[in-house]
C-alpha cells in the first residue's frame, strides 16, 4: 500500500507488484476494504509517513505491518508516467 500523495504515485510506484494507493490523509476513510489478517506492506518516500500510518494501523488492530523504507526499494527500476 503506497500511502504517497496521488502526484508522487504518478511519478513512479509499484502498481506492477500489487501495491494500490491510500493516501495517508485517507487511511482511516478506507479501514473497511483492509484485510487486518493480511500482511501488509506500507511505503512512502522515505519511511516516515508509512511509519505513522503502521502506528494509527496498529491502534484500529492491524498486526501484520510492514515499512517498505527508502532503503529497500530506492535501486528498483520503476515504472514511470512522463509529461506530454
């Protein structure tokens, strides 16, 4: 779950891997269509916004919560949309 703002998703994200978009001020509108067994993996730009949606994620029982860091995905090769 890429919880980037809706212009960072169209500059580059993982939708070729399964990852959808919830933007961070919009969490707490979309818990219904979350799965809390599910393992989940959180990712912004640098890991701090992903930090505090696992930690608002955690309060409503999600456990199984993962924070894809710059670090861990920075040398992939991702797709791209560029302007016309």
């Amino acid at each position: 779950m890429c919880i980037r703002d809706r212009h960072e998703w169209e500059i580059s994200n993982l939708q070729s891997v399964g990852a959808v978009l919830i933007p961070k001020g919009q969490i707490l509108e979309h818990l219904n269509e979350l799965d809390t067994a599910r393992e989940m993996v959180v990712q912004c730009k640098s890991g701090g916004r992903s930090a505090d949606v696992i930690w608002e994620l955690q309060r409503h029982g999600f456990k199984k919560l993962l924070n894809l860091e710059a670090v861990s995905y920075t040398h992939l090769t991702l797709p791209t949309i560029s302007s016309v």
